[in-house]
C-alpha cells in the first residue's frame, strides 16, 4: 500500500502513522522526523532548514523533494510507505505524482484527518515526545504511564504558541490546496480526527479498507 496522511498540525498525523504501520507493514516516512533528524546531526540539508522551522515556516519545496523522492527509492519502501506531513505544497504533490507516474507505481490512498483548528493549539502546546523511543505523548490527554519516561520527555522547539499558529495559518494557505487535487483523483478519505486516538484509527482502517 502506498498512503499519504495529511492533515493540520496536531491533526494527529504521527500519533496514527505509529499505530497503522504495525498493521501495514510499510514504513512510516515522517519529513519532519527527517528534518527534525538532519538539523541535531548538522548535514548540510539540517542548517538550511533549521531556520525555517523554527519559526513555524515551511522548508523550502527543493529541498524537501529531494529528501523524499530519494527515501521512497530505498529497498524499504519498494513494497509501499506511509507518507506523513509530505507533500505539503502544490508544487510536492505535483513533483510526487511526476515521480510516481515515472516509476510506474500508483497512490492508493490519501487521508485527510480533519481537526478543527480550535483545538490544534491545545495539541500542540501539550505535546511531548520520549527522546529515546520517539513515542508521542500529550501531557493531558495521553500521559505515559512510566514514570521513568515520563522524567525524560522533551519538548519540540517549534511546539509554541507563537509557532503553532504560524504553522495552522501556512497549513491554510499552502497545504489545504492540495485536496482538492487529490479528490479529483478519486483518493481522498476525510475521517474525523476528534475523539480519542483509538476511534480515530477505527475510523481510518475502515477509510482504507
Ligand atoms: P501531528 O503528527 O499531526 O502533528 P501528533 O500525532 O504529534 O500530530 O499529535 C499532536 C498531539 O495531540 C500529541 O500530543 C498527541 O499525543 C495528541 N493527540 C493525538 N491524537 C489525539 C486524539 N485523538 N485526541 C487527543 N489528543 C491527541
Ligand atoms: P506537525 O507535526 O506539526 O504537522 P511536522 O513534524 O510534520 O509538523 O513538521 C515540522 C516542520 O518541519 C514544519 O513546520 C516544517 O518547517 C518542516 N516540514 C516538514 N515537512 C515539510 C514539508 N513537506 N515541506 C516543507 N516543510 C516541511
């Protein structure tokens, strides 16, 4: 299966990649996992997008392209991958499909996981993740239960405020264009990313199915 999670920052997008992957057996490509990755071992693609999304901007479209279109050629990802939070632009899902299409393989799904954007701050203030395992937490309404973990979570730098809604706004802007493009295609699944994490993933393997 070849999929694409999209959806608002906080949406819930990383939270039901780790969940679905185990189901699928594909594996779980996360460009800001990437980015997030290439910025703390300092490669050149890292201090060209450290700045960016520090401020909630989007990395530029050249670059991100390039990282994915590199990671979908891997042996890992030959049988299918779950993309997440890629492609984020017009110009990522066009160079995707051009990609694809030359390759000669397919998209099967793309879901958009709807959240209204009242409570996306609330999300994305309160989310912490465990450095060691990159489990997703919520200091409220996902707590680990390990005291242990609990001790060691971080915070991501750009999980402020401030950054939060430069993000939501540039997700309106740049990213709820690609939609419609995928729903011309026939591949769209909107599923309600409200309630708990285990309806939401009920929701999307019935969406999929
Ligand atoms: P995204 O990858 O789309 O940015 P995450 O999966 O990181 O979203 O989730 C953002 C935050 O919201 C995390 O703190 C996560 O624990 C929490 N979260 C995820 N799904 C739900 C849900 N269904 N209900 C409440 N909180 C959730
Ligand atoms: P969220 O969990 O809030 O949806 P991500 O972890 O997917 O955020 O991405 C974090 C940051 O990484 C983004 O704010 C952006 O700066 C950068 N980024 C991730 N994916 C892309 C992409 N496809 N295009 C441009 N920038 C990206």
């Amino acid at each position: 299966m070849r999929m694409i999670l999209v959806g608002p920052p906080g949406a819930g997008k990383g939270t039901q990649a780790a969940r679905l992957v185990g189901s699928y057996r594909i594996p779980h490509i996360s460009t800001g996992d990437m980015l997030r990755a290439a910025v703390k071992a300092g490669t050149e693609l890292g201090k060209q997008a450290d700045g960016f999304m520090k401020r909630g901007a989007l990395v530029p479209d050249e670059l991100v392209i390039a990282m994915v279109l590199e990671r979908i050629q891997q042996d890992d990802a030959k049988g299918g991958f779950m993309l997440d939070g890629f492609p984020r632009t017009t110009p990522q899902a066009q160079a995707l499909d051009v990609a694809m299409t030359k390759a000669g393989i397919t998209l099967d799904s793309v879901v958009l996981i709807e959240v209204p954007d009242e409570l996306i701050e609330e999300r994305i203030i309160h989310r912490r993740s465990d450095p060691e395992t990159g489990a997703i937490y919520h200091l409220e309404f996902n707590p680990p239960t390990d005291e242990a973990v609990a001790a060691r979570l971080v915070q991501r730098k750009d999980d402020t405020a401030e950054a939060c809604r430069a993000r939501l706004s540039k997700y309106h802007a740049e990213t709820a264009p690609i939609v419609p493009f995928y729903e011309q295609k026939g591949l769209l699944r909107r599923v309600d990313g409200q309630g708990t994490p285990d309806e939401v993933e009920v929701r999307i393997k019935a969406a999929l199915a």
